[in-house]
C-alpha cells in the first residue's frame, strides 16, 4: 500500500527543504528585526488602529508590539495562511491535471490500481512540504526568540503549527478537486491561485458586516494565528471544520476522477 | 475465451466518429495488428481497452472483463502489458525509480531479462533520454511483469532498425510462448514481419479483419516482364492484371544479342490471377526477362484506402480531413 504516495513523497523532499529553508531565512530576519522595531519607541498599536479594518482583519494584526503578536501577523498571517495556502493549491493543482495532459497518466492507470487510489495517494504526498515546514519552522522560530532575549509560549508555538495543517490540507483539497476537474494544468493551477486568494479576500472584507457569514466559506475563517500566538485561543472546531471539509472535498475528487473519460 | 473482444464499440467526439461500431475478436496466443493512418481512431480503440476512457456506445472485454467496470478491468490489468502511443514519464525520476514502482505494484519477475533486450541508461533521469530511450523504458514496464496479453500503440516508433528489429524478434518469441500481442501501426511492411492477424481500421471503421498471408495474397505479385516485339497495356486481356503499363525500351547491355532495330516492350503490372494463366499468356511471345515480387505492402494498403482518401469516402462518415488536419502525429 501507498507506493505512490511515497514515490512521489519522496519526488516532493527536495523541494519541501529548499522552501523551509527560505521560509526560515524569512523567519530569522523577521525575529531579528523584533528588537530594533520594539527599541524605536514607536507606539505600533497606534499605528495599526489607522489601518482599514479589513487590512487588520486580512494579517489578523492584533498587536505589533508584543514578539507574539508581530509574528502572527508578519509570519504566520502572511506566509503561513497566504503564501503556503497558495503554494499547496498550486501544487495540488498540478498532481492529476498535469499527468493527464502529458500523458503520464494513461501510464499509472495501466497498472493494476484504482483511480480513486492514484488521487488519494497524490494527495497524501502533499503531506511531505507540510510536514517538513511544520517540523523545521518552529525550531527557527523559537531559537530565533531565545536569541534575541524575548520568550515565546512553547504550546503556543506548536498550536500554531498543529493548527495549520488541517488549514493548509484544506487548501491542497480544493488544488486537488480543479485538478481533477480541469483538463489543463495551466488552467487548474491559476484557478486554484484565484480560489485561494479570493476565498482569503473575501473573509477579509466581509469580516464585521453584514455579509460576514459568507467568510464562513473561506477556510482562514477557520485558522487565526493571532488568536493562537496572542489570546492563547486555540478553535480546535475550527480544525475539525477544516479536517472534515478536506475529507470531503478528496473523497468527491476522487469519485469524480474515478467517472471521468480521458479523452 | 477470445483475450479482447470488441462489440459494437463506438466513440463519439462531436465533430469526429472516431470509433464506428468496431466489432471484432482477438484470440489468445495471436499477434494482431490493428492498421491504419494516423487519426483513423487506433489509439481511441486501444484507450478504450485499458479503460481510459469511456465507450459511447458498444463496449470492449479484455481477458474476458468488461473495460466499462473499473474494478474487473483492475483484475485483469494484473496480465496486461500496455504501450501508449507517446510513453511519459516523471522527467525527474530515473528508468530505475519509475520500474520500481511499477514493480511495486505489478511485479517484475521478467525485468532483467527484458532489460537485456532493451536496454534504456534506468540510472540517468528521464529527462535526459531520447524518444528512443524513452520507448525502450515503455517496453520495458510493458513486458517485466510477464503479461498474457500486451497492447501496443505503435510500439516501434522512435526505435533504430537495429532495435526494430530486435523488437520483431522478441514479439515472436512472446508469440511461441502463448502470449497474446495486440498492437497498432501505420506501417503495413512493420507489422507483416509479425502479426498472424491484421485489421484495418480507416475513418474510424474497420475496412477488413484478415490473415497477413491471405492479404498477401490478395494483394498478389508486381510482375515486370520484357518481351521482344510491340504490346500495348490493353493486349494483357487477363483475369487477375491491375494497372498495367507497356513502354518501348531501348535494348542495354544486358539484353545483347538483340539486333538494334527490334523493338523491346518492357510490361509492368500488378498480379493477382493464377501463374500458370501468365505463363501460358506469354508463352508465345520472345520473352528476354520476367521479374515476379511480392508487391509492396504500401500498394495493398494504397487499394483499401484509395490514392485519394476523399474520393471514396462514404456519405454520413464523419470529416477525415479534420481527423488528419487536428490529430497530427496522434490519433483522434
């Protein structure tokens, strides 16, 4: 069992630990650059109240001042929920489409395996880069922290690491679902890119208005770093909304793929 | 139990009928070639065999399972080999990495010995192989897991005479060893080294399903003969001639002995009658040279589909020109 996923886990290593390395590199500068912001003396908090309430909303700045709180909203808010959502769209993009269009496909379906596995497994692969940035980023973090003399709540630390793999898995279930349903990978993985960005836009904007059960639909409604990091607020339903909407979006895609003709 | 049968299979793209109610059988232990030009619809049919895509009407059964159920069609996938038309791999990965797991998953108890017959560099990465490498490498999955049956498309394509060669010989070898081989091409002359079946597939129908021999003989001799005397194309009034042509050569060295001012009628045509009724014909003439060959495959396929395919074309079949316009290299 699982040959697949390994086999292309194992294609999925190398990529993973170049991005962990430049998510860490990131990291660092951004811990780094913590004292001297802190030591200017510039009241951030007043800084950020001038901000539309939807750009607050978006980086879920609570407050600049505390290491905490300008992680979640450097880091976590902007890498984690934006960069890395997109990234594990795109590439969950890429996994059906791309081998249907080159042809790499009509070879793995030759094998004695079903369609629903050949999704399933190309899925779980995607569990190698989320993994791998899970595992090394809080080690850079809390080094970094240690460093230059702040502290950080461990627990906290790891919440908000847990607490972002149903999140990113939720963004790879949809990647995986326009992959299934676009014959393309060009096509499927700009679509995914657009998902995800207008799904984060959208709970955004509507945060505080009437239309703010909309966001509902969007899976950063459902992981809030900040909250984590800052108020020590762990939405353990909010996983189990996102775990459940992943489970249901890969077992769709792969009944779709299971019906679909190659044509 | 026949290894594939194909009833009333039909594909329709819209635009293109890329498969028209196809019913025919393969038996077990037969190599069969299924020919035709690119875009008559081979690769749809072979497609539709492995399960790729679905039939719009009609359907197929390979090893006696339905290609419509997934969960049959896995069953015997484990005894079927299969080629694709442009074999693709993981550029990344290695020969090695990728029959690994394939092996994983199918087995290989036959690798080495196959990759001693062809033999792709399985340590460099694909990315760096040529078309006929990467061919090779195809082969080599499609045969390691010992197969009953093995479906080709166009499996010699990319190959150097040397390795086509190489390749007749394993597939009649496979052949001796009751496996059954299905495989497509649109190279009449490639697929006689091999096949003991041929059908010919043209507009997305099948034109004929036949013995090679008896299209062979059906496609009868290319006869030149060189006759001392005047004879015209229309004086060779005989059952069995085709196309003949009569020219008035000039006597070459190898015709010495010839006086000058005699005239030489050099007669060529295509022969399917008996040859004792040729003989007989020319019995009475001075016949200075009589050349009889097997006539080209190329001419046999030439009469099912015509020097022009538009000229006999059948009202209601689907557009052939914008099969070949939009297939290209592929077929439809």
């Amino acid at each position: 069992m699982l040959e697949f996923a390994r086999y292309e886990g194992r294609h999925r290593v190398r990529g993973s630990l170049i991005m962990a390395g430049g998510i860490a590199a990131l990291t660092a500068l951004y811990v780094w650059m913590f004292p001297s912001v802190e030591a200017s003396g510039v009241d951030l908090d007043a800084y950020v109240e001038a901000f539309p309430s939807a750009l607050v909303e978006a980086f879920g700045i609570r407050s600049l001042g505390t290491i905490e709180g300008f992680l979640a909203a450097e880091l976590y808010a902007f890498v984690w929920v934006l960069l890395l959502g997109l990234y594990l769209a795109y590439s969950a993009a890429s996994t059906v489409a791309g081998e249907v269009e080159d042809g790499r496909m009509d070879m793995r379906l030759s094998l004695p395996v079903s369609r629903r596995r050949i999704v399933g497994e190309k899925f779980l692969s995607l569990l190698v880069p989320i993994v791998v940035v899970n595992v090394l980023t809080p080690i850079v973090v809390y080094l970094g922290v240690v460093l230059v003399g702040e502290s950080i709540a461990p627990a906290d630390l790891v919440a908000v690491h847990a607490l972002s793999i149903p999140y990113l898995l939720s963004c790879a279930a949809l990647g995986l679902a326009l992959s299934v349903g676009v014959d393309r990978e060009g096509r499927a993985q700009r679509a995914a890119l657009g998902a995800i960005f207008g799904l984060f836009m959208i709970e955004s904007v509507v945060s505080g208005t009437d239309l703010e059960p909309v966001g509902g639909l969007s899976p950063t409604r459902y992981y809030e770093p900040s909250a984590i990091l800052v108020d020590g607020h762990y939405d353990l339903s909010g996983a189990a909304i996102l775990l459940g909407a992943t489970v249901a979006i890969v077992l769709a895609s792969q009944w779709w793929f299971a019906r679909k003709s190659l044509e | 139990m026949s290894a594939i049968e194909i009833r009333s299979l039909t594909k329709d793209y819209g635009p293109v009928l890329a498969n028209d109610d196809l019913t025919f059988e393969v038996e077990a232990g037969e190599v069969f070639g299924y020919l035709g030009p690119n875009g008559a619809g081979k690769t749809t049919t072979i497609r539709t065999l492995i399960g790729l895509q679905s039939p719009t009407a009609g359907t197929a059964t390979v090893m006696g399972h339905d290609v419509r159920d997934e969960g049959e069609l896995i069953a015997a996938k484990r005894s079927i080999g299969y080629l694709p038309a442009n074999p693709s791999f993981d550029l990344d990965a290695t020969g090695r990495e990728v029959l690994d797991l394939h092996a994983s998953i199918k087995g290989d108890e036959r690798r080495a010995e196959i990759l001693e017959v062809f033999d792709p560099p399985i340590d460099r990465p694909i990315r760096e192989y040529s078309s006929g490498n990467v061919q090779k490498l195809g082969l080599v999955q499609a045969f390691m897991h010992d197969p009953e049956l093995v479906v080709m498309d166009e499996p010699t394509s990319g190959l150097d005479p040397l390795m086509q060669s190489r390749f007749n010989e394993f597939v009649r070898a496979e052949k001796r060893a009751g496996k059954t081989i299905f495989l497509s091409s649109h190279v009449l002359s490639e697929v006689r080294r091999v096949c003991d079946r041929v059908g010919i597939l043209r507009d997305g129908r099948l034109v004929t399903v036949e013995r090679v021999e008896s299209l062979l003989d059906r496609s009868g001799k290319f006869v030149r003969v060189r006759v001392v005397g005047e004879l015209g194309a229309d004086d060779l009034d005989l059952d069995g001639v085709h196309d003949p042509t009569a020219n008035q050569i000039e006597a070459g060295p190898e015709l010495s002995g010839i006086p000058d001012d005699e005239t030489i009628t050099e007669v060529t045509f295509t022969f399917t009658g008996d040859i004792n009724d040729l003989l007989d014909r020319f019995g009475g003439e001075r016949v200075l040279d009589l050349d009889l060959e097997e006539a080209p495959l190329e001419d046999v396929f030439m009469r099912f589909y015509g020097e022009d395919p538009a000229a006999d074309r059948d009202a209601g079949t689907a557009n052939p020109t914008a099969v070949t316009a939009e297939g290209g290299d592929d077929d439809a």
